[in-house]
C-alpha cells in the first residue's frame, strides 16, 4: 500500500514514460537484440550462436551490472532528482537475460522491466524522502558532490588533445579553454538595442567547453587515413565483410529500437528530466544549465561512437539507447514530441547507415581514436572532480572528519580485491558521512 501510495505522488506520464522505456529495454535484451553494457555486448552471440548457455549468460550479465547499479548508478541519481541511465538499463539487461528465451519469457520479461523502473523510482525517492527525516538531513550537501564537475568539464577536451597529440598541444587547448571563459565571464550578458528583449546570459562554462571541443575536434578532423594499396581494405572495413549478417540482424528489429531511442529522448528533455546519460550531463541537467548538458552529452555521444559502433558490427547487438545521440536531442530540444521524433529519427538513422559509419571512420582514424580518449579523458576528469566534491561535501555534513573519512574510503579502495570505480567513490563516501553524522547525533557526539 506504502509502495502505490508513493507512486500516485509521481506524475502519470512521467510513470508511464520509464516504464515503457524499462519494458522495451528487457524485451530487446531477452530476444538478444540489445543490451546496455559493452562488455556484456560480445558475450550475447555466443549464446544466439549456440556456444553458451543461457543460464551462464543471465549470470555473467547479473554480475556484470549489479555492482555497477548499486555503486554507481544508484549513487549518482541521488545526488539530484534525476535518474542516471545505467541504473535502469543495467537491470534491464539482467532481467532480460534472465527471463525464459520464449514467447512468454518475451512478454514476462517487458512487465518485470516496467515493473522495476517504477521501482527505481520510487525507490529512490523514498530514499530521498528517508534522508530527509534523520536528524542531520545531509540531502542538499550531497547535491554539492556535482559541484566541481561544472566547473572542471570544459577542460577534458584538453586532455584528449594531450593524450592524442602530446603534452605541448594539450597545454595549448586549456589556455585557450581557460581564455575563453575569462572573456566569456567579463561580458556576462548580451544586451539587445530593443529594450523590450531581454539581456541572454551567456554561460562562461558551456562556451569555454565549445571552444576547447572545436580545438579537439580540429586536431582530429586533420589526420586522415594513408592510402590504401590496391584491394587493401581498412579494419572496419574488414569487420562488415565478415560480419555482414550480424548487421543485417540489427537493422532488421529497427522497429523495437527507433521506439527506444524516441522514448529516451523524450524522457531527456529538461522538461521531463528523468534520464541522464552520464554523471556530467547530470549534475548540470540538476543545476538547469542546459546548454552545457548538451554539449556535454554530445561529447560523450562521439565517444561512444567507435565503441558501440564496432561492437554492434561484430556482435549483431545495438545498445537501447544507440550511440547516446539520443540524449543530445532530448537535451536540445527540449520539447516531448519533437524530441520523440528526433529520437527515432535518430536511431533510424544510426542502423540504417552502421556500415556507412564504419567505413567513414576507417577514413578518419583520428576520429576513432578521438572517441577512446574522450571516453578515458572524461573518466579521468570526473574522478579528480568528484572526489574533490566528495569532500567538499562531506565536510560540509561533517567538519573535518569528512575530509578524513572520503580519503580513508578512497584510498583503501585502492587495495581492494573488488574495488570500487573510483568515480563512484566521492558519492558513496559522502552517503556513508552522511549516515555517520546522523549515528554520532543519535549517541550524542555530534
């Protein structure tokens, strides 16, 4: 009763959006036509080929994405009111592999996956709503954990260009990333001669991310493949010859697929602000600066492009939200029926022309090499930023015992058999202070 109780309070589309988008997501990763984590990806023809079990797959996929969901997925949606994309599409993929490979497994698996999305939310809002009644209700410094990554995001096109192109040219992109937002920052609004017009605000953050990817992007663009001699193909190239039918299998359950990626868009939008696909796009979706979060999540949707673009070639399995472009139109639009429309557009698009994606990265292989960087660059940034907002945080809800215990729990980590992603750890850190603070209130050592 406590549960639908609950979930009366959350609007009817918003509940009826995730759990449409849960039960597409479990549907697809039961009949093996996508599932949401790349390692997972390459495991799945093993079974539809016949040399894996089913019951080895549903437990690979269960312990792939269960540590991952609780933490990682999970402790990010908590710092904002937004929920991270892993958390539901991680379950998803258990939950699909897990259900019988059958008719009734299919339509099993499509209310499980509803089901567990309206869980999600709920769950996390009933958490929320926990948090709020202890003593020490620690929910708005756990906000503050984000704080640093609007700040420091801008500069990871920097040191993509450094991983790519050296040290010095590294150096070059965040002095002019750096350039950008001092200027950016000194003019602080355009005001119009009609005086009736409104001044816009130009965000310092959002440009100086548009000049640092526009230098990134430059660098790439300029290095091309060498010719090829007579009959010599290129890797990707290679790739669509031997597995052309595994192709053919993607691009035949577009139907399936468009629907995801319109559904998730609309469910991007700031309108709706239910999903984000990454920590980054997150925290500045929760501080409603949605320029940023576009630009953001563009990045990070041309770094998944090699990634989930190879994969799907030589799998013959998509991901549910493709290469993520969906989310840039989510995010830019910002209007539920176009982004809906953008969304399947653009998953169209991305099976329709798989092949052709291919063989233009075999041109560009700066490109390619591009998104590996961007991938790695952006992990790397929100490890230092985050951790650096785990203890802005923490000891916010506990004065210097924060600091001490975010360090302890991030450098025990490290010699850890299991360790945790080293990302994940300022959120986690600052949950466990924050649930401290409240045990030392209720013993009386606060």
């Amino acid at each position: 009763m406590e549960f639908l109780a609950k979930l009366m309070e959350i609007p009817l589309q918003h509940l009826t959006l995730m759990a449409v988008i849960g039960a597409i997501s479990a549907m697809m990763a039961n009949r093996s036509i996508a599932v949401f984590h790349d390692g997972l990806r390459p495991l799945v023809p093993e079974y539809v080929e016949g040399r894996m079990s089913r019951k080895a797959l549903a437990a690979t996929s269960f312990a792939l994405s269960f540590g991952l969901v609780i933490g990682f997925g999970i402790p990010f949606s908590l710092t904002a009111p937004i929920i991270l994309v892993h958390s539901l599409l991680l379950g998803t993929d258990v939950i699909g592999t897990w259900t019988p490979d059958n008719r009734k497994g299919f339509i099993l698996s499509g209310v499980l996956g509803a089901i567990y999305a309206l869980g999600l939310m709920v769950g996390l809002k009933s958490v929320v709503e926990l948090f709020a009644m202890m003593p020490v209700n620690f929910i708005s410094s756990l906000s503050k954990v984000g704080d640093p990554i609007v700040a420091c995001f801008a500069i990871f096109p920097a040191l993509v260009v450094s991983y790519q192109y050296g040290y010095k040219k590294g150096i070059w992109v965040l002095i002019a990333t750096i350039i950008g937002y001092a200027l950016t920052k000194s003019f602080g609004e355009i005001q119009f001669s009609d005086e009736a017009l409104k001044p816009v605000k130009i965000d310092p953050n959002g440009v100086a991310l548009l000049f640092s990817m526009i230098a990134m992007f430059y660098f790439a663009m300029r290095e091309k493949a060498k010719p090829l001699a007579d009959g010599e193909k290129g890797s990707n190239a290679i790739l669509l010859g031997l597995f052309s039918e595994r192709v053919k299998r993607i691009q035949k359950n577009w139907l399936l697929l468009s629907l995801s990626g319109g559904l998730t868009a609309v469910a991007a939008t700031m309108s709706f602000s239910l999903l984000a696909e990454g920590p980054v796009s997150l925290q500045l979706m929760a501080q409603d600066q949605q320029t940023s979060a576009t630009l953001v999540s563009l990045a990070r949707a041309i770094g998944f492009i090699p990634l989930v673009g190879t994969t799907a070639i030589a799998t013959g399995v998509y991901s549910p939200d493709g290469m993520k472009f969906v989310f840039v139109a989510g995010l830019a639009l910002d209007n539920p029926i176009l982004a809906f429309i953008a969304g399947v557009v653009i998953m169209l698009a991305e099976v329709r022309f798989l092949a052709q994606l291919a063989l233009w990265l075999d041109k560009y292989p700066g490109v390619k090499a591009c998104g590996d960087h961007i991938r790695t660059a952006i992990t790397k940034m929100l490890e230092v930023s985050l951790l650096v907002g785990g203890m802005i945080a923490s000891n916010a809800i506990l004065p210097g015992m924060g600091f001490m215990i975010v360090a302890g729990i991030y450098l025990l980590n490290r010699t850890s058999k299991r360790p945790l992603v080293e990302m994940a750890i300022g959120p986690i850190a600052t949950i466990i202070v924050g649930i401290a603070a409240n045990i030392l209130s209720l013993v009386g050592l606060s």
